[in-house]
C-alpha cells in the first residue's frame, strides 16, 4: 500500500535502568534455572546441588544467543543484577520456581510503563491529536496511555489506540494506522513503545527453545512521531515512509507462538523460522518494491536493510540470501548487539540509529522487514531525510 508524503521523526529512547552485559546475564540465567530445580526437587545433599548447577549452566551456555553478537541487554527489572532471591521482586525462586505469577508481572509492567509516558511527555505542552501504545508483554487497562491523557487533561484532544500482541513486527502495523490517521487529517500521531521481554522469563522452562528466548530478548522504550511532510510542516528530518506490506507465510502458523501462562508470557520459536522467512522473502519483496515503483534487484543494490534482528541468524540468512553486503545490515546488527531483541521496540530503535548516523546521506533508500506470529512478515519502504 502506498501513501501520501509521511514523515516518521522525532525519535526518542528511554534506556532501561539495567544496563548489563551478555555474559553476565548468561550466567544469571543459569542459576536461575539451578535455583528452580533446587527449589523443586529438594536435593539434601551439597554435592547434589552442585550437579544441578552444573547441569544448567551448561545448557544455558551450550543454547543461549552467545556474546559474539549480543554484547549488552537492557531490563527494567533489578532482578538481573543480583542472585539474592529472597529480595526478588518478581524471581524469588526459593518460593515459586517460575517466579511470580502473571499479576506481580502485570503490576509491574503497569509501574514501569505509567512512567516511561509520563517522563516522554513531562515537558510536552501540546497534546498529540492520536497517541498509538504499541506492546505486546504487558496488558493492564487503563493503559499508561490512558492514564497519561487523563493526569494531563487531555482528554478531549488525544485519542488513545492500543496496537497490542502482534510481537515482534508491530511496528509497521502502527505506523499504517498513524498513516491513516494523518490520511483523516490528524496533524500529528505519536508512537510509544513499551516492551518488558525480560519481566517473562520462567527458569522451569529448560527446552533449548526456551533458552534461547531468554538469552536474546530485552526490554525497550522508544517514543517516535508521524506528521504530513510539506505544508509548512515545522520537522524536516526524519523517514519518509513510501510503501508497506504484510503477508503471512503458508502452512507456518506453528512456527512462532506468544500466549498468556500462568507464569507470565510463553513463547515458541521453531527453529526453521529462518527458512520460512527466507523460502518467502523473495516474491515479498517484489510485491512490496512494486508499490513504490521499484524492483527487489534495485532495492537490494542501492538500499539499507532495517531487519528485525529477531536473533543473528535471521540477519545473516537474509543478508545472504538477498546478496546484500555487511554495510546494509549493520544498523541493525549494531542494535542487536548493543540491546538484544526489545520485541516491537527494536525496529524503531535501527530507525533511529540510520536517521542518526551522519554517513548515511539523504535520499537513502531503508526496506525495513520485520517478522512475528502467523508466520507474519511486515514490510516498509522510507526514505531518509534531513
């Protein structure tokens, strides 16, 4: 689909407060999995634990995303910075092995999201007309969407839309319905990602699939606006978007799974999710460049590639399946090295990392693709400006 002249700008990050490294996490990781197995299995002995402990680091280290592409994560959980698990706020794994159920989860995702809008917008005088809360690991209702419009009394200027549970590509369904928006006549729409992948780990769960989850998400918060170009708009700088698409991939639907659990959110990954998106990419991206005017041997020659880097697999396999060279994926290997998967908030974070970067001229071409449940994978053409 294509669109009037639409400007993505304006971006704006709040980094969680917890800031460590991969290796370090890592090893939280398997101690937390040590810790529930204690805790259900009861050992008596010393030399008992100590296999258990042994057992699980091993996994962990053996199946999780290891720090040769993820150096750093982010959470706003203090959990991960120390194994004293009696003053856990969530993983107080002596008691309950999977950690806190789904409401101390919620309770917290209400506390942590409530003040990432309240900090966006503490110096905002000028209500957004349409205000877009996209998340897919934390559903409380009022939103902190709803409860920043009504602290500031904004009632009758900003609608509030929530784009939940689409993952990891949620995203580019939001910014087709700022378009839309602004399409009515909408002067300006803001985009608030809230993602606390973090806050859903469950240490009971030891499948490698599971590992690998949990060693590659992360939290993130990213604030970004969506107004018409020209017509005297005030920002000049910023991502032109041109095209979008979605498609979900024949006979995948039990590729990739995201559900409620009594333990926070469960997720599947199946290995061939790789393939799926590659044995499909190709006629996308021919479909998505027509509604630009534009062929998949031109984007691939000329354009950046804003991948989802739903894991360093994903990023090599397209980048060699489309013949593309390193310097068209390394935004976004950059923040997948830098943060880890921030689920819907990743994507906006490579926006923000190319429209940043001072080497990448005006006028670029950005296919941006992102991948989730369905098999579903969302596509956008922008073009960067300023």
């Amino acid at each position: 689909m294509s669109y009037a002249p639409l400007l993505l700008h304006t971006f704006q990050s709040q980094p969680p407060k917890y800031h460590s490294g991969q290796d370090s996490i890592l090893e939280w990781i398997a101690a937390a999995h040590a810790q529930a197995e204690i805790t259900l299995q009861k050992p008596v002995t010393d030399e008992a634990r100590e296999i258990i402990t042994r057992k699980y680091r091993k996994l962990v280290l053996r199946f999780g995303c290891s720090t040769d592409r993820i150096h750093f994560r982010n959470s706003a959980l203090e959990d991960f910075t120390h194994t004293d698990w009696d003053r856990m706020r969530i993983f107080q794994l002596k008691e309950y092995p999977s950690g806190k159920p789904c409401g101390e989860r919620s309770r917290f995702f209400r506390e942590v999201s409530g003040l990432a809008f309240d900090r966006f917008y503490a110096e905002e005088a000028d209500p957004p007309p349409v205000l877009i809360h996209v998340t897919c690991t934390g559903y409380v209702s009022p939103s902190g969407a709803q409860r920043l419009v009504a602290k500031r009394d904004w009632r009758r200027a900003t609608e509030v839309i929530h784009a939940y549970h689409m993952g990891c590509y949620a995203s580019l369904p939001a910014v087709r319905m700022a378009a839309g928006f602004v399409e009515r006549g909408k002067a300006r729409v803001d985009l608030v990602h809230t993602e606390l992948c973090t806050l859903h780990m469950d240490p009971t769960q030891h499948l490698p699939e599971h590992l690998v989850v949990q060693t590659l998400f992360a939290d993130g918060v990213i604030k970004y606006s969506a107004s018409r170009m020209g017509d005297g708009a005030s920002v000049s700088n910023g991502l032109e978007l041109l095209a979008t698409r979605e498609e979900i991939v024949p006979n995948t639907e039990d590729a990739m799974s995201w559900m409620v659990s009594d333990f926070g959110m469960l997720m599947t990954l199946s290995r061939k999710v790789p393939d799926h998106i590659r044995a499909g990419l190709g006629a996308f991206l021919d479909r998505l460049g027509a509604n630009a005017g534009l062929t998949t041997a031109q984007l691939c020659e000329t354009a950046l590639f804003a991948i989802h880097p739903g894991g360093p697999r994903i990023i090599d396999e397209i980048a060699e399946h489309l013949g593309l060279r390193p310097e068209q994926v390394q935004a976004s290997n950059a923040i997948l090295g830098a943060f880890g998967n921030m689920s819907s908030a990743t994507l906006p974070h490579v926006w923000k990392a190319i429209l940043e970067d001072v080497s990448v001229p005006p006028g670029t071409m950005i296919v941006s693709l992102a991948f989730g449940p369905g098999l579903t994978i969302s596509g956008a053409l922008l073009r960067k400006h300023g």
